[in-house]
C-alpha cells in the first residue's frame, strides 16, 4: 500500500470524525462531499498498475455522485426546509467524539483480527469498519433528519470502502447499481424532509415520534 493510499484512508476516518462534530449542517454536508473525492481516488490507488478504463469510469462516476449529485440535494433541501444548525443532539457533541475514538480503535482492533486476503489489509479494512460505525452514530446521536441522512451516506462510504478490499472481484455495473441505488435513496430523502418541515415546521426526529401519541 502506497503513502498516498494510507493517506486517503486516514481522511476518510477524520472526515467521519468532522461530520460528527459539525454543529452547522452545512458544513457536515461539505465534509461528506470531500470525503466522496477521497473515495473516488482510492479505486485507482488500490489497484495500482491494474488501472483500466473501466476504474477510471466508475472513480468519475463515483466522485460525481458522491462528492457533487448527493451533497447538492441534501444542501438543496437544507435551504428549502430552512435548518441550518444542528442543535441539542441526543449524545453531546464532547461524548460523540469519544465515543467515535473509541469505535475507531475497536474497528481497527478487529481489523487486524479478520482473515482477509489482501495486501495491507488491516488499514483498508479497519477505515471502513470504523467509517461505517461512526455513520451508524450520527444516525443514532442526532435529532436533525438531515443529518441522519448523513449518517446514512458515512454508512455506505463505509461499505463502498470495505469493498476495495475485493477490488476487481466485484463487477463495476454492481458497484455503479448500489450507487445508483443510494442515490435514489437520498433523493428520495430530501424530498421527504422538504414536505415534512412544510408540514410540521421542524425537522427534530423525537418531535416528530410524538405525533403518533
């Protein structure tokens, strides 16, 4: 594995981190948008000399998406829906980056402990474990659906990065399928939170748990 490689998996794991400590949305959903650059980088990276076509198309295809469609939506229904900060989450902001430290170390503790062939793959494997865990506590830790749907994104950025580990094992139409996949996902996503601020004036997910009382 190259510096530059080893580089780009410690970004992702502190874009991860950014995200959970951002109090404006705004900023949490740029973080994200760099981190889809990095991840769209890293394919060619991984394989090295056995870059074609085809890796370069899905890297293009993957930072477009990742790094400009999703991160545009998401700001787009920010501003439709006028929230701008991330205020009173269920875990503090202090508590979250502990805990995200100490998910990160487990990911990597277990990293090592995986039977995984392929090169230098504790650092490949433990970035993505920890990226995904710390996804999964952005969508737990925060009220604002927005940023629940970030979380959503850290969790995909996380398995689209586990599954470098088996780069040219999977065929790029799968690969470019789940991105397409999540892309729906989130589009979906924003239209929901435009219609539901427009409804209920709030995007707190326990105030809206309330309304089934």
């Amino acid at each position: 594995m190259t510096s530059a490689t080893s580089i780009c998996l410690i970004l992702v794991v502190l874009l991860s981190v950014g995200v959970l400590s951002a109090t404006r949305l705004a900023t949490s959903i740029r973080l994200v948008a760099a981190q889809g650059v990095v991840l769209g980088i890293l394919p060619p990276l991984v394989l090295g000399g056995r870059v074609g076509l085809h890796v370069v198309a899905f890297a293009a295809g993957a930072i477009a998406i990742k790094a400009v469609l999703m991160p545009w939506l998401l700001l787009r229904a920010m501003r439709e829906a006028e929230v701008r900060r991330e205020a009173e989450p269920f875990i503090g902001f202090s508590a979250s980056l502990l805990l995200a430290g100490l998910l990160a170390g487990a990911a990597f503790l277990l990293a090592d402990e995986l039977p995984i062939p392929a090169p230098d793959a504790p650092l490949l494997v433990g970035s993505a474990l920890a990226t995904l865990a710390i996804g999964a506590l952005v969508m737990v830790s925060r009220k604002k659906a927005v940023t629940q749907v970030l979380g959503y994104l850290l969790v995909e950025n996380g398995i689209f990065l586990f599954g470098q580990t088996v780069a040219g094992g999977m065929p790029t139409l799968v690969e470019l399928g789940i991105l397409l996949d999540v892309l729906v996902g989130v589009f979906v996503m924003g239209i929901a939170i435009f219609h539901i601020n427009r409804e209920f004036d709030h995007m707190s997910v326990p105030e809206l748990k309330a309304l089934r009382d």
